[in-house]
C-alpha cells in the first residue's frame, strides 16, 4: 500500500470509511496523508511513539509499541472496515492483485527487503512462518535437521512437530561454549563440521535472545553453498533463518545475505501492527514446499478449485500466505511501517541501536559482579545485551530493576538471562541511567 511516510490523521480515518466504495479505498487513505513528519534528529523520532514516559523502556524488542504513522493508519483501516465491512475488505484483499491493499503491503516489505513482492508471503508472527516453512519441506525418513542449541522454542517447535509428521531426524548442535568469547570463524567451522551426508536443513537464528550474539549468516550462507557444491541437486541443504531481531536493526538487505528461507515478525524492531509477519524466500524456493494452509490470495487456487483440478502452476509465497478473515487493519498497515522504517534510514537506525548497545555494554562491563553474555564485537551482535549479576537470579534483577522504573526482562530459555535492549526511543542518558540502576540493584 502507497502511505506516505507519515499517516493517516484522525479526521483522514473518517474520510477512508466514508468513501470506502470499490476503486477509491486506496485513493481515499492516499489523500487523507498529509506530509511527513521531521525525522531529521532522534527527539522527532521518539516523539513518534506513545511509550510512557514514567518508565524507561529497554524491552521494546519483546513487542514494539506502534509510532503515529502506523497507529492512525491501523485506525483509518479499522473505521474503513466498520464503516463498510464487505466493500473495504472486498475491495482491499480480493480487487486486482496488483492494486489491493494486501499486494501494497507484500510490495512494501520487498521494497524494504531487497528482494520482489513475489519472494514475500505475509504471516502474522515469526512462529508462525517457521511453522510454515518447515512443515512445507518435503522431508522424509532418514533425512535430517540440523540446529542449535542456542535457538528459540518456537524455532525447535517448529522443527519437532515437522520432523514428528514427516520422519525426519532432528540434531542439536552447540556453536560456542562462551557466546562472550565467540568469534565468526569459530561458528562457521562448528557448523561446517556439524553437517552430515543426511543433514538436508540447517536452522539457525540470526541473533539470539538468549545471549544478544549475531550470527554470521553472510557467512554461513557462503560455507552452506560451498557444502553444497560437492552434493547432488536434490540433496542440496536449505538455510532456514530465524530473523526477527536483526531485521529492523542491521543493515543488511535479506534477500542478498543468501538464506533460502527468511522468517520473522514485524511487530518488534520494525515497529510494525501487532500480529504481523513475513517469510522471505526466492520463487524456486516456495516451489518446493508443499501447501500447510488454505489460501486467500492465490487466484489461480480459486480456480483449481471452481474447476475441480489440481493447480496449474507451482507453489509460490501468495499460495503459502495464510487465508482466512484476518485483523486486515493491521495487516494492510504493514505497509506504513515498512515506509516509516525506510524513512528513517536503515543504515542510520542501525548505526543508532549500535551506539547505544555498545554504551550498555561498556557500562555493564565496568560493573562489578555483573557477567556479560553478549559479545563487546558489534559485529557479533545487534540490539540485545544479555548478562548476569553474581548472586541474584535474573528474575530478581529484572524486579529491582522495576522498582527503579527500568523495564527489563529475562530470557525465555532452560538457563536465562537478565537482558536491556536499546533501541530508536531511547537515549544515551536513557542508557546511562538504566546501567546506574542495574548499579542500584547490586546492592
């Protein structure tokens, strides 16, 4: 969808519902957006969002708080939709494929990508796509899964409940003993030697929530192709990636960093409606998953089916997008969040998060009795700082943290984590004063 990197105000919302009648939908939110806002200095950017100022927020990675453009446009599409429910989402999910609001949102996630609104399918979380992904391979017995240790339940999930339907073998791996201490190389080599003739999917996580590292994946891409050309075709390996914490926050352009399958939710760092998510993956790749779910954008599948024939062409990501009524305010307003990302820049909003999660680590470090986990290289790492107080349970930090108004959070695995995160609405002083708490909370 074409929203300017502003939004849809208030008054523009009641203008969309009024005029919701076929072919002027997107004309109506179209002229409802007025200029964009400055986003020139990093006070604008904050001024964006509706983040209590009671409390210094360093868990946004957990669920983002939705800024102004994307806020009033989930609005002026949910008055749309009351205001005429049948004509808005006929005419925004089921019009012209390459004109209606769904299409708009896929074209704006590639644009954002790198990569061609045929490479995208819309999903509503980073869970749900890699359910997708791994139940559409065409695994069988005696072929394998290869993943680590290190990555999250929704990710082994995934991989369990596949491998359980489909026969396949599941195989966890470690790739450092000390995320701290971790280098690129190192991962590489684990990996590489983990493989086997059997080994047919690697699953990994591009920056894990357990310990803040960020994985290498431009170069386990290039040691995965490397593996791949000593192997038959059909015994290539495939590379699943878990991205939801890099994308939004690095600078990097997914559809070139060489994963075959790209997973994540858009509802953390890029800022996007709650309950909205992509999988990226090249046309040659979809067509080699098999159907999970029924769809809603694929036409050509309506017709295989008034015509009571198998589909004529191969599976592709609108045929993997999972169909159903869905919160369509949210999902067509992925489109805002994607143009407010690309607004601010990704190389400046990485460059940002980068400056302020040094600064928490550099003052965690200086702490006595505090261990990070999260490595010091800003190239092994991203927008998470995971460490330990000697003494106290991560739980424990987190709450004298809170008495302190400084919302942080643990880490959902077997050995968790007390973790700050920083991010585009946080300041250095934010940043200064919320290590002075952790200080605080040695006491």
């Amino acid at each position: 969808m074409e929203v300017s990197r502003r939004h849809i105000l208030s008054t523009g919302a009641a203008a969309v519902a009024a005029t919701c009648i076929p072919g002027r939908l997107l004309a109506a939110v179209e002229a409802a957006t007025p200029p964009p806002p400055r986003l020139d200095d990093w006070a604008q950017v904050k001024k964006q969002f509706a983040l209590s100022p009671e409390w210094l927020h360093f868990a946004g990675f957990f669920i983002a708080s939705h800024p102004q453009p994307v806020r009033e446009a989930i609005e002026g599409f949910r008055r749309a939709i009351d205001e005429n429910p049948f004509l808005a989402v006929h005419e925004g999910l089921f019009d012209d494929p390459a004109k209606n609001l769904h299409s708009r949102a896929v074209a704006e996630a590639a644009a954002y990508l790198g990569g061609k609104p045929e490479e995208v399918a819309l999903t509503r979380s980073t869970t749900e796509g890699l359910a997708l992904v791994y139940h559409g391979l065409p695994l069988g017995r005696g072929d394998e899964v290869l993943t680590t240790r290190h990555d999250h339940r929704a990710h082994h999930d995934a991989i369990r409940i596949a491998s359980l339907r489909s026969g396949a073998s599941t195989r966890k791996i470690a790739l450092f003993d000390d995320s701290a201490t971790a280098t690129a190389g190192s991962i590489v080599e684990r990996l590489r030697a983990a493989v086997r003739p059997a080994t047919r999917v690697i699953g990994i996580t591009w920056v894990h929530s357990q310990s803040g590292i960020r994985l290498p994946i431009r170069q386990i891409a290039s040691m995965v192709a490397d593996l791949n050309r000593a192997r038959d075709s059909k015994d290539h390996l495939l590379l699943i990636v878990d991205g939801v914490h890099g994308l939004g926050c690095v600078d990097e352009t997914v559809a070139t960093m060489g994963a075959d399958y790209f997973c994540a939710g858009t509802h953390k760092w890029i800022f996007g409606p709650r309950g909205t998510g992509i999988v990226w993956a090249r046309p040659d790749r979809w067509a080699r998953l098999r159907e999970v779910m029924p769809t809603f954008t694929d036409r050509e599948m309506f017709g295989a089916w008034t015509e009571d024939r198998a589909p004529g062409t191969p599976n592709n990501a609108r045929r993997m997008t999972p169909g159903g009524f869905q919160a369509f305010e949210h999902q067509w307003a992925l489109a805002a969040a994607f143009r407010f990302s690309q607004s601010l820049g990704r190389a400046r909003v990485a460059a940002r998060v980068r400056e302020l999660n040094q600064r928490i680590k550099k003052g965690l470090a200086a702490l006595p009795r505090v261990k990070l986990h999260t490595p010091m290289d800003p190239e092994l790492s991203a927008g998470i700082c995971c460490f330990d107080v000697e003494g106290r349970k991560p739980d424990e930090v987190v709450a004298a943290l809170l008495t302190r108004k400084v919302i942080a959070s643990t880490s959902p695995y077997a050995v968790s984590c007390a973790r700050l995160s920083a991010g585009i609405c946080n300041t250095p002083d934010e940043v200064d004063r919320a290590v002075e708490a952790v200080r605080g909370a040695l006491a």
